[in-house]
C-alpha cells in the first residue's frame, strides 16, 4: 500500500489504511493475484510502503472475497472514484500497531523473501500468501529464529545469479527470448516476483504471439530437481489461478550451463524449455 495520486488529489497511506480500518473493509482489483484464495477466518497483516516501509497491523477476514453490489459499492467508495472497488474483503478484530514494524529490522528472519537484495519487489502484487512461520515472526518478533546462515552463505556464493534477476529485468526489450515476450502486468504487479500462493515466481510474461503465459524461473544455484520442481508448480498454480481457459503455460528455466540431472529432469517436457546465458567482461585502459 503506497500514497496514491489520482484526479481526485492526493490520498496518503494513513489515509488509505485508516478509512479501510473504519470500513472493516477492504478493496481488492479484479486481477489481484490470490484474489480467490482469500477466505473468511484468514489472518492477515497490512504492509505500508510509505513514507516507512512497515508492517502496520492484523485484522481478521470476516468473509471471503465477493463482488460489490451497488450499494455496497456506494457505502465503500465515500463519494471518491478512488475507494470505488470491484471486489473486497470484510475485516474483524482489526489491530492496529502504535509502533509499526519495519521490514528492514525482520527481513533476515523472514522466509519466503528469497532475494533479500531486492525485497520490495515481494511486496508488490496486492495480496500475498505467507506462510505460518513468516507469519508469526511478523506478529511476534520474540519468538525470532536464528538466521539461515547457510541461505545467506548461498546468496554470497551466487552473487552473479542475484544480480541476473535484475539485469534480465532492466534489459527486458535487448534480449532475444525466440517469442515476443512482454512482462505480464496487473493493477498493482509487473511480473516481476510475481506472487503464486505462498511462492513467488521470478519473471511472469505473456507471448505476444499467441497470448500463451511464459513462466521464467533463474536456477541461480538451486539444485536441477528443485528448479524443475518449483516452474513445474508454477505452471499448474497460473493455469489455476490466472490463465483463461483459452490460454496454454509454458515455462523457461534460465541457467548457467545444464548439467546431466536438468536435461533428464525436462526431456519429457514438451511445455519447459532451458535457455543458457553468457557473461562476457571487458576492461579497457583510462587515459590519464
């Protein structure tokens, strides 16, 4: 949640959360990612992205996600284009925390942030799943876990495979990937760890050509079972959740070379294709 600006004025985040905390309301688009796995009794916890980046407070849902009628439309939307929304969620014992938590001081301890370089892009998207654990650790900081050395070791050890994530992204329209491939986009999303559940995918696109869904998934250290595993998931979760009937899914597993156990794992896979990269480095001699 971050300040918007629409042609109605400027409406801040405390503004924002504060009139959703007096409604016991809250506004969900239609191409809101989990939109559908929101159920009555679900706990939940609200993110502010400015000017902190804080976790504000919990609520419970009183209901699932629904459609709004008019006049539920009428009594949400305060007379402002802007609160008007198209699905939402009730909300009950609502709690919210005099001292926001900041991201920064629980990013270590929270798990399903895999790529705690670029954390924010977590948060984009809406809604996400976490899981219990995460959850917890959000609620409850005494009850912390010991940091994952081993995970921030790996991180260190594949700092190039880190850094490809956001190279792929920043020069998305340079690279040949054999379609005409744009990053898929909603109200909130650009397809960048796009949220799947209790997941995140690395870069969601759609083909250009024939509308087909291309879920990308960057090995970046990860054994060959485990990335074949996680884009095959990925796939079966957008088909669920996100394709249209008419759209097929297919996958692209971007690594640094392909070892034996990856091209047995995808032989089968007429739907997963492996693309490999090369990093080329140049020095040239400063004239002084």
């Amino acid at each position: 949640m971050t300040t918007q600006k629409t042609d109605e004025g400027l409406f801040t985040t405390e503004q924002i959360f504060n009139q959703r905390m007096q409604d016991c309301f809250w506004g969900i688009g239609e191409k809101t990612p989990n939109r559908k796995n929101l159920k009555k009794g679900n706990k939940v916890v609200f993110y502010m992205a400015s000017p902190q980046k804080v976790f504000a407070g919990t609520a419970t849902l009183n209901s699932s996600c629904f459609m709004l009628n008019d006049s539920q439309k009428n009594e949400y939307s305060h007379g402002k284009e802007f609160y008007s929304p198209i699905y939402g969620v009730l909300l009950k014992d609502i709690e919210i925390w005099s001292t926001p938590k900041p991201v920064l001081e629980l990013l270590p301890y929270l798990q399903f942030i895999d790529n705690k370089r670029h954390w924010g892009s977590y948060f984009q998207g809406g809604v996400r799943q976490l899981e219990k654990v995460d959850f917890e650790v959000i609620i409850n900081e005494s009850i912390l876990p010991p940091t994952n050395q081993s995970k921030i070791d790996s991180q260190a050890e594949f700092a190039l495979e880190t850094h490809l994530e956001d190279f792929i992204y920043k020069n998305w329209e340079k690279i040949n990937w054999g379609s005409k491939l744009e990053l898929y986009k909603t109200e909130e999303q650009d397809g960048r760890q796009f949220p799947a559940g209790i997941w995140s995918i690395d870069l969601l696109a759609l083909d250009k050509n024939n509308n087909d869904f291309v879920v990308i998934e960057l090995k970046k250290g990860k054994t060959s079972d485990t990335t074949v595993g996680q884009i095959s998931r990925y796939i079966s979760w957008i088909k669920k959740y996100v394709a249209e009937a008419s759209q097929n899914v297919r996958g692209i597993i971007i690594a640094k070379d392909v070892d034996e156990a990856l091209k047995y794992a995808v032989m089968d896979m007429s739907n997963i294709e492996i693309k490999t990269y090369q990093v080329n480095f140049f020095l040239q001699s400063f004239e002084k």
